[in-house]
C-alpha cells in the first residue's frame, strides 16, 4: 500500500513537505532555548515562546481557509517567506536583548506566520489520491504517511535544536530553520502537485456560499478531540521533565520524549494494513479507549526505566488517535473548507499543548510529577468520553473530485 502511496506522491513531494514542516517543529523549542541563554530569564523565554505558540494557534485555520480559497502555492510561497523573516527577526533581537514586549511581538508573529505545511501537504497527498480514483484504503494510507512524517518531524526537530544548542548556539537552530523555510516551504508551495488543490470555477461545480461553508456538527468534535490530545502531550512533557529531574537525570527528558515520538511514527506506518471493514468511528473510540488505558501507569511511574516503558507503550495509542481524526475530518467535512479543517487539527493540538504545559507545569513544581501525569489521563478520559458521546455521521464515499456524497435532506450544523 506504502509503495502505491510513494507513486502516487512521487520522489521529490514527500521530501520537499517534510523539510518544510520541519521548521514548525524546530522553533517552538529553539525560541524557548535562544531566549532563555540571551535575556537569561526562563519567565521570558516562556511567554516568547507561548506567544509563538498563540500566534500559530489563532492564524494556522485562517491560512488554511485562504489555502482553501485561493489554492496553496501563492499562500504557502507568501508564508513561507513571511516565517523566514519573522524568525530571523527573533533571532536578531533576542541578540540584541530586545525588551520582552518585543520578543513576544515577534512570536506572536513567528507563530502566525507558519505556512502550514504539514496540514496543506495532507490535503494535497488527500486530493492527489480522490482525482486518481484511489479507494479508502489507499486514501487511509496516504493519511498514515503523512501521519508518520509528522510524528518524525516533531522528533527530529527538538533533537536538531538541541544538537545544535551544543556544538554552537541556539541562534544557529533558527537560523537553519529559516533557510528550510525558504528553500523547501517554496519549493512546496511551487511542486506542480499544487494544482491538485486549486479551487474550482467552473460553474458546473458552484454552490450556495451558505452550503460551502457549512461545516458537519461533528468537525467541532474532532476538533475539540485534538485540543485534548495536544494537552496529552504538553501535560506528559511536563511530567516527564519533572520526574527525570527528580531523578537526577533531567538530560533525559528529550529522550524519552523521542522514545514515544519513535514508537508513534512506528505504529502510524502500521494502521494501513487495519481492514477496511473496521469503521473510523470505531478506530476513534478504540483509540481513545488506548489512550485512558496506557496513559494511566503514568500516575504509579517511580525509576527511569519504568518511565521509558510506560511512555514507549503510550505512544502506540497516539498516532492511531490522531491519523483516525484526521481521516474522520476528510470523510465528512465539504472538500472546499478541507484545507482550513486540517489546519484547525493541527492548530488544536499546538493550543492545547500550550495550556497544558503551562497548567500542568505549575502543578508538578509544586506536587511533583503525578500531578502533570494526572493532567494528561483527565486529558485522555475526555476524548473518550467525546468519541463516544459525538455524533459522528457515518463517513461516505466521496467522488474522485473529493465531494462528500450525501443523501438528499442529510442534516448539517455549523
């Protein structure tokens, strides 16, 4: 199935959209590190990054909607550009020792500014996939894949900023990371892959304004399901930073961070071979149901290998989770408004990572790790509880094209 999915996409695609997106998950980390070694405030460095962090928030869906209107190679070509600047600019004030206002300025526009490769290269590889004629499975592939580049480009990317952290400086990660930006988010924005996803003019496929923009009760759902996942992560973050630091060994955070990030990648690879016969709605609830089970031993995790078992097996409930929701919001929300949803998932889990980290944070300082572990079960216990309390329509087919076929008077909210 993989080697259908790599013809299909091609040589050069994959490569192109996996070094653009690496960026995004190298200035998150690379912020917090250049601004706490300048300014030597570690309260500085936390609201520049958490600034960073509300800007890619708040502007991810408004790129992904502009995306959606005007097709991705003059928009992600514009941000990408625009990123490259405004990281640059964080670097050379947080050089200088610009005041805080201005560091958080410059983050806020770092984080808005984020082309959003990860979630645009999906619904391409998505919309390549619907205009070839490809069945469900093979699109569920091609989701899996796209699943796995991220899952290694949130692993590789803290490593590289912290590789380069110590053979140089923090500065020199960001300053790499703007260069990606501009070479490899163009030459994604400009991959002839990119008219795939070109809206439509002609008027055999206009519809009412009022029926491209309805958006199924359940997209807010699976919205809602990635906010909670991104808390899974951010709480698991803190916890895992607090507890190797009670165990002396606070240089094993990023491992066994990338532990988790390895064995998720791994297991993403894997859910193209679950059969067809098993329904997303399924796979979501049984996700879910993983993450509650696996996440719980967190709370009892007292020595460091115990932590790198406990979070290695966790890790496996995560990419099935994220890769369901995912080709959940394909299946049923109009292809129109496709590329603004995808961002929106991803904008959720950088949301509520943030706050998660940032609440979880203050809760292991002064409880301890437990605490943070317990931010990260109640995270998962609600996703269970929302997947299977939504209504989630069952998913159907869509056309070549990529549009939902639906029955004649099929209720839609939103």
């Amino acid at each position: 199935m993989y080697r259908d999915t790599l013809s299909l996409l091609g040589p050069v695609l994959p490569v192109v959209s996996f070094l653009g997106r690496l960026p995004t998950a190298m200035c998150q980390l690379g912020s917090l590190l250049l601004v706490a070694e300048t300014s030597g405030s570690l309260a500085t460095a936390g609201l520049t990054g958490g600034a960073l962090a509300a800007g890619q928030t708040v502007a991810g869906p408004l790129v992904g909607r502009l995306a959606d209107r005007h097709g991705q190679r003059g928009v992600v070509l514009a941000a990408s550009l625009a990123n490259a600047v405004a990281v640059a600019a964080l670097v050379l004030a947080a050089l200088a020792q610009a005041p805080t206002g201005g560091l958080m300025a410059l983050g806020v526009l770092a984080g808005a500014t984020v082309p959003q490769v990860g979630p645009l290269a999906r619904t391409r590889s998505v919309a390549l996939a619907r205009r070839s004629g490809a069945d469900d499975r093979l699109v569920g592939a091609v989701l899996s894949f796209e699943g796995t580049l991220d899952e290694v480009s949130f692993v590789l990317g803290p490593a590289f900023v912290g590789l380069a952290a110590a053979l140089a400086h923090p500065a020199a990660a960001l300053l790499a990371a703007a260069l990606l930006l501009v070479v490899c988010g163009s030459a994604f924005a400009l991959h002839p892959t990119a008219r795939a996803t070109a809206p439509e003019r002609s008027a055999s496929t206009r519809k009412s304004a009022a029926e491209r923009t309805r958006l199924p009760g359940s997209a807010y759902a699976l919205r809602g399901t990635m906010v909670l996942q991104g808390a899974m992560f951010g709480a698991s973050q803190a916890g895992i930073t607090a507890l190797t630091e009670e165990l002396g060994a606070p240089a094993q955070a990023g491992l066994v961070y990338a532990a988790m990030g390895v064995m998720s990648a791994a297991v993403g690879l894997s859910m193209a071979a679950v059969p067809a016969r098993v329904g997303l709605t399924t796979r979501w609830r049984a996700a879910t149901a993983g993450l509650v089970v696996l996440s719980v031993p967190l709370l009892f995790v007292g020595s460091l290998g115990a932590l790198y078992a406990v979070v290695v097996v966790l890790g496996a409930a995560y990419a099935p989770h994220l890769i369901t929701v995912f080709g959940l919001t394909e299946r049923t929300v109009p292809a129109a408004r496709l590329a603004e949803s995808m961002a929106f998932l991803t904008s959720g889990i950088v949301g509520g990572q943030a706050l998660a980290l940032a609440l979880s944070g203050r809760l292991a300082e002064g409880r301890g790790a437990p605490a943070a572990f317990a931010v990260a079960v109640g995270a998962a216990a609600a996703c269970a509880v929302l997947s299977w309390s939504a209504r989630i329509p069952v998913p159907r087919p869509r056309t070549p094209e990529g549009a939902v076929l639906r029955p004649a008077g099929a209720e839609r909210s939103g």
